[in-house]
C-alpha cells in the first residue's frame, strides 16, 4: 500500500467509526466495501440463485449487502426476492431519479440496484452523466459492507467490464462439460486480455463435496497449464437440490423458504467461507471506484 492509500484508509476508518449520531456504522477493520462479480461463462448454472441466497447468509452474519442486478436474462434477481422495482438505473443517468429512489429493499434489509435498459446506456454516457453517476454512489460506501454484482453469463463486453471493474470474481460453474469449458473460456479471456488474475470457484449442482473438488481440479490443472500466474482458489460448493427449484417457482430464496434444506446450508457456508478468505492482491477499492473502473473502461 502506498502512502496515499494508507492515509486515505486512515481517513475513511475514522469516518467509518462514527456516523454523526454517535452511532458505530462499519467495523474499523473493514473500511472498505468488498466488491465481488459472480459469473460464469454459461447461463443456467445458478449464479443469481447465489447473489440472493449468499446476501441473505452474508446479512445473516450482520454484512449490509448491496446487490447490483447486472442480468438481463429473464429469471433475475427480482423474482426470488419477489421484486417489481418501477426504476433502474437509467432513470439515475437521465437524472429523473435520485439513486436513493431506484434502489429497492428486498428481503431481510438486503439492498437491490435494478440495472435494466440502464445496463446498455453505460456504454455511451458524456462526461457530465459519469460524474453524476459516480456522485450518486458516493454515499454508498459507508452503507454498505458487501456489493454483489450479478453480471449474466458469458464473454459480452457488459459482463468482462463489471468483472474487471470487481474486487473479487466468483466464477459459477456446474459439472457439466459445457460449463466448464465455458468457465475456462471467461477466465482465458480475461487474462489473455484483460490481464485479470484472480478467481473464485463454486461449484454449484453437485452430489457431493468430491464431485465439486474434480471440477475444481480439472479447471485448476488446466489453468496451471495453459494460464500461468492465475490465482484460482476454491470457495466451495452448493449441492443440487429440488427445494431449490421449488423456492424459484414459488418466487422465493431457498434459504428463507427452505431453511434446512442442503443448499440453504451451502450457502451460510459459503458466506462464512468468503468472509474467512482474504481478497487477492490488493484491496484499495470501493463502489465508486468500482464504478469509475467501469465507466472509464468504455
Ligand atoms: N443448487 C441447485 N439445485 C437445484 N437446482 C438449481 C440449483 N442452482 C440452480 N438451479 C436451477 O437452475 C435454474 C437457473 O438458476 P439461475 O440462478 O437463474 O442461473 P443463472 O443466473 O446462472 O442463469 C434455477 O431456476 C434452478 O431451477
Ligand atoms: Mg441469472
């Protein structure tokens, strides 16, 4: 950490400590929110079911959680969390709303930032927008402990930009052939051109902990092989389970639905495991600074 950073922390734990109340807002050893992208390089495989289900295990264990849905697939974030959010984010760039006013409550405090149409406009905002934008999530950091981005699958510049733009990457890959080549295939990428080095695995739809440990192992021998200086670390594994599906039809997250179920029990740990692990490399950054990453990238 250079000395700029190191004062800036300083500056940020102080301001963290103490809200103007009085009131202790944020744990002095995390001044910082964490950022974490959960992706994957094919669709289906789970990974909004993560994003809801790991905020409410992350809440759970007193974490305030912000969610960005970056998914513009059919079955987001809002259908188990049982949304319908009016707004999304373009109507914070065309300056008909405040953020305040687009982001939406969903079960257990847990924060959603509706993406929508906004997602595509990104790509084309004037210098003037940006700013307003980056303003808009200034006070986002003090609120919240982890952002979870939801970013769809695949190799499309929209979800390689809020992946490098992330602190952390879940990669999301099941024991299907298909998926993991493709997880192989995202992570290539954005090394090769992007120059990222640091995954997460989860493993998710297995019978048991051996069945996600070989698709861990096949993934890991071959970026040994062929993407040397990548960091790939396994953070666990969500077993396939028909409560899951239920929960989705009813609209709901297993974990509040289903409780008990095993992937209920797979997500808490894997929120205790991802508090418990470190993140990679340096941490120096924050929800604005994820978004000033991904405005300037385009
Ligand atoms: N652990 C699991 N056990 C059983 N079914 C699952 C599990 N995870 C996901 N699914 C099934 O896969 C579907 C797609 O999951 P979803 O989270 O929407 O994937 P993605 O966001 O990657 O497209 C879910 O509706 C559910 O039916
Ligand atoms: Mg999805």
């Amino acid at each position: 950490m250079d000395q700029a950073s190191g004062l800036r922390q300083m500056v940020r734990k102080k301001a963290h400590d103490v809200d103007g109340s009085g009131k202790v807002r944020k744990s002095a050893q995390s001044p910082f929110p964490r950022v974490i992208s959960v992706t994957s390089g094919k669709g289906g495989v789970g990974k909004t079911n993560v994003v809801g289900n790991l905020a409410i295990a992350l809440r759970r264990l007193g974490k305030r959680v912000l969610i960005l849905d970056g998914d513009l697939g059919l079955a987001n974030i809002d259908i188990i969390f049982g949304l319908n959010p009016a707004y999304n984010i373009k109507h914070v760039i065309s300056g008909q709303k405040d953020l305040s006013e687009v982001i939406v409550e969903g079960p257990e405090e847990i924060r959603v930032i509706p993406a929508g149409s906004g997602l595509q406009e990104l790509v084309h905002l004037t210098q003037g927008q940006k700013l307003n934008l980056l303003n808009e999530f200034d006070t986002l950091d003090e609120d919240f402990d982890i952002f979870l981005i939801d970013t769809g699958a695949g190799i499309s510049s929209n979800i390689i930009y809020f992946n490098i733009a992330a602190d952390e990457r879940i990669v999301v890959a099941t024991p299907e052939p298909t998926s993991i080549t493709d997880a192989y295939a995202l992570i290539k990428v954005m090394f090769a051109k992007y120059d990222t080095k640091t995954f997460k695995l989860l493993v998710n739809m297995v019978e048991d902990a051996e069945e996600a440990k070989s698709v861990f192992e096949n993934l890991s021998n071959a970026i040994a092989r062929f993407l040397k200086g990548i960091s790939f670390e396994y953070i666990g594994f969500i077993p396939r389970d028909g409560n899951l599906e239920k929960a989705v039809k009813q609209q709901c997250a297993v974990i509040q639905r289903y409780p008990e179920s095993a992937s209920s029990r797979g997500f808490s740990e894997l929120a205790r495991r991802l508090l418990a692990s470190s993140v990679n490399g340096a941490h120096d950054g924050n929800i604005k600074f994820f978004w000033r990453k991904l405005m300037t990238r385009q």
